[in-house]
C-alpha cells in the first residue's frame, strides 16, 4: 500500500490518524495537516503535554494503540517506533487503509513551500537548524520550522521545537537513519559533515555517503547544495555538483575571518565571495559552532536574505534545548545537560568547555544502543579521555536488545580513572559525592539520563 502517493490523501476533508501523535516531529505535522483542514486523529502511548495541547486544538488523541482507533480513516501515518506488529497497523492494512511514513507527510508537505530547508549532517543538525530558524525570524520570513530538540525562540510556555508558520519558508531538520531524508524535496540542502554512525541500518561509511548522495540529487536542478569545506566525507559526496561550500579551508566560498575567542565564545566575520557578509558574536562556544554558524549564513546567503539578519540571528541563539543547556547547581558544581551521543559530539563538547575555566569537568555518559557503542567502542574510549573524571552508566537500549556482548563497563575499564555506576539512582549517588566547587558535572548521551542532571539541579 505504501507505494501510493502521499499527496493524493493530503487534501481539505480528509481523514488522516496519526500514530505516535505525542512526538517531537509528529505533534507539529498534526498542527499542520489539521491547519490544512485535514480531520486528524492520533494515538499515543503516554499523555503528555504535546498530546493535551493536540486535543485543546480538537484533534481527538487516543492513549494508547488498538484496532478502533483507525476506523474511518483514509490514511494512517506513523513513526519509526510504530512496527508492523502493531494492533493499529495490522488493522489499517487488513482494511486496506494505506500506512505511511512521517518522512513521507513532511516531504509532500515541503513542495507546497518556496523554500525549503533542510540540514542534515552526523553532527550539528539541532543546532543548525535553529540558529537557521533565528535567522529566518530575524528576516520576516514567518518560516515553518521542524527541529529534533527544543529551541527557547519558539514557545513562552512549554519546550516546543517546531513552528507553524504562514510564510513560505519551512525549515527541517534532515535526518538519515533509515534514509528518512530521502522522502524530502529540499531547495536548499545543507550537509554539515558525514561519519561512521546508525550502523544497525547502515553498512559501513560507504554506504552513508550512497544516502548522503541521493539526498543532495533531490535539490537539482533549481535547488542548492551547501556543503562544509572541512569534511572531507561531506565534500566527497558532492563531487561535480557545484555546491556552496562553507568552512576554514582555503577556498571556502563562506568562511571566518579575524576569528577569535573569548572565554571559547567565538567572534568573527562571516566572508561570502570576499566580502563581509555579518559580524558576529556567538552566545555559544566551541569551535563546532563556529561551523554550525557558517553552515546557517552559507544556507541564508543562497537563499537572498541580508547580513543584518544573520548578524541578528546568530547574536540572539543561546543554544538549544539539551544542547549544553544548564540546569542548575549541586554542592557548589554547575550541572550541565548534553544530547552527545556520538564520539564526534562529545569530543567537539569536551574541547569546547575546556576554555571556561573549570577545575575539573566531570563527564557522565549513558551510551545510546549497543550497535553504536560496539561500532565505535574505541572511539569512545578516546573521547572519554578529554574529560577530568569520566563516568560510565548502562547502555540505553532504545530499539535493541543486547545481542552483541558489550557493556559500559567494559568502556569504564578501558577509559582510565573512569567510574562506573550500573543504574542511574546509583550514578545520581555518586555524582552528589563526586560533585564540590569549581566542577563542571556535564550528563551526556541521548537517552533518559537528563533526569539525572534535572533532579542534582533540585
């Protein structure tokens, strides 16, 4: 059934049930398609705030999945948590509703924009994305924006990452796990950097640039393809497409100039063509964020918009939600919370804090997936050195179950001086005991050890 048009089901009147509803990318694509004047419908597992909000607005939300809750409808769409397994798909398909992909929606959802754009990368898309959203805020543009975490700019009341605009502009952040990105029609495409990661569906690194590929194709002939100088793997998957490049390499057609820092704050001139486009001083650190900046003014310049609101943008983003974001203090240490959950992020996130003057930056990390931690186990170890005191908890399984032999405290055993703590209620334990002043306590991974961080923070 999925091999039929999206689009022939997205129109006025239409029934659509959307599974998963509750979700970070699934909530705004419900606002949206009911603003369309579609009938939406969902179902969740859990009530949350996202699913009380969806059903303030009158879309009927059912907590949790069973056969009923898609009768009448003329299409489902779900999430990659939903299997085929499920109560709700096995009835769809016996009535032969056709089911469909949340990638799916949001892709046939962007061809109706002039223009879209969409940032992919290994590292950096949720950071990205919203100093883009900044930016296109800061120009009038009235974007419709989807990003993987929250972003203070866009909700007073509660942590929201999405944005229902009425411009023509929607903003996405691009995903390759399972080729999602692949469902999208980007006229500006952004790709950040590219390594080994999502191992469980991808082959190798080779593989990863196959998708990379295709998802840059998706922009020709009219579109534009922004790619980072500095990455090697990004820069070979673009190869005789004439794309905008930005970065510190020689040549880069977007790049810094008088870059310096202060504190590890970074302030710099963004040069297009030679030319100053903005001057500017990021409210983030780290020389990651010098590129994540670049990428965002590399995608506005192609898109037309001027240097005064990228200036504008980039000065008001003071980060992302989890994305070093501060919770609070414990015992005199600041607590800090990190979405890191490959060893490229975490590395570029312990470089970073190393200017700001803590005597001692303490690591916490719950490894996400067993496929992840065994590929890129020896990764870890190294990035896990940078840190003062590295501690290690479970492994967060996410979609997996452990068939492959590999524990945290195998990482802990290998990472000198690290502690390991088999539960979270143990490591809350032992960072209160660890924790005195001067110390950065950082919770890093993309699992539920936030919790930690929010309860050292009471």
């Amino acid at each position: 059934m999925e091999e039929r048009d999206i689009r022939e089901f997205l129109r006025p009147g239409a029934k659509a049930h959307l599974m998963g509803i509750g979700g970070v990318s699934m909530e705004p694509l419900a606002e949206v398609l009911h603003g369309a004047g579609i009938a939406v419908s969902g179902s969740d597992m859990r009530q949350s705030e996202a699913t009380d909000q969806l059903q303030r607005l009158g879309i009927p939300v059912a907590i949790g999945h069973a056969a009923e809750n898609v009768a009448g409808a003329e299409l489902v769409i779900r999430t990659a948590a939903v299997h085929d397994d499920n109560p709700e798909i096995i009835a769809a398909r016996a009535a032969g509703i056709p089911v469909f992909e949340r990638s799916q929606a949001w892709g046939a959802i962007m061809r109706g924009y002039k223009n879209a754009l969409c940032i992919s990368g290994t590292h950096g898309k949720t950071t990205t994305t919203s100093m883009c959203t900044h930016i296109a805020l800061a120009a009038g543009l009235d974007p419709t924006v989807m990003i993987g975490g929250s972003l203070p700019a866009l909700s007073s009341d509660r942590p929201k990452g999405y944005r229902v605009g009425k411009g023509d502009t929607i903003i996405l952040e691009s995903c390759e796990y399972c080729n999602s990105f692949l469902s999208f029609f980007p006229t500006v495409a952004v790709i950040l950097n590219i390594e080994e990661d999502h191992l469980d569906f991808f082959k190798d690194l080779a593989d990863i640039q196959r998708s990379f590929r295709k998802f840059a194709e998706l922009t020709l002939p009219k579109g534009s393809v922004v790619v980072n100088a500095d990455d090697p793997n990004a820069t070979a998957v673009t190869v005789g497409m004439d794309p905008f490049t930005f970065g510190l390499a020689p040549g880069a057609e977007c790049t810094a100039a008088n870059l310096r820092e202060e504190k590890g704050y970074p302030e710099f001139d963004i040069v297009t063509h030679g030319e100053v486009y903005a001057h500017v001083k990021l409210r983030v650190f780290g020389r990651h964020n010098v590129s994540n900046a670049l990428a965002a003014a590399a995608a506005a310049y192609v898109m037309g918009l001027p240097g005064g609101a990228v200036k504008e943008g980039l000065e008001s983003f003071c980060g992302a939600g989890r994305r070093f974001e501060k919770l609070g203090v414990c015992n005199g240490a600041d607590v800090y919370d990190d979405y890191a959950h490959h060893p490229g992020e975490i590395t570029a996130l312990l470089k970073g804090v190393k200017p700001l003057g803590y005597e001692r930056v303490v690591c916490a990390f719950q490894p996400h997936t067993y496929t992840r931690t065994k590929a890129l186990f020896g990764e870890f170890v190294q990035a896990l050195k940078l840190a003062d005191v590295a501690v290690l908890t479970d492994i967060y399984a996410a979609r997996e179950t452990d068939t492959l032999g590999v524990s945290s405290s195998q990482l802990a055993e290998a990472v000198p001086g690290a502690l390991y703590y088999p539960t979270l209620d143990d490591l809350e334990a032992g960072l209160r005991a660890l924790a005195k002043p001067g110390d950065l306590i950082l919770l890093v991974g993309a699992g539920d050890i936030y919790g930690v961080g929010k309860r050292l923070a009471e």
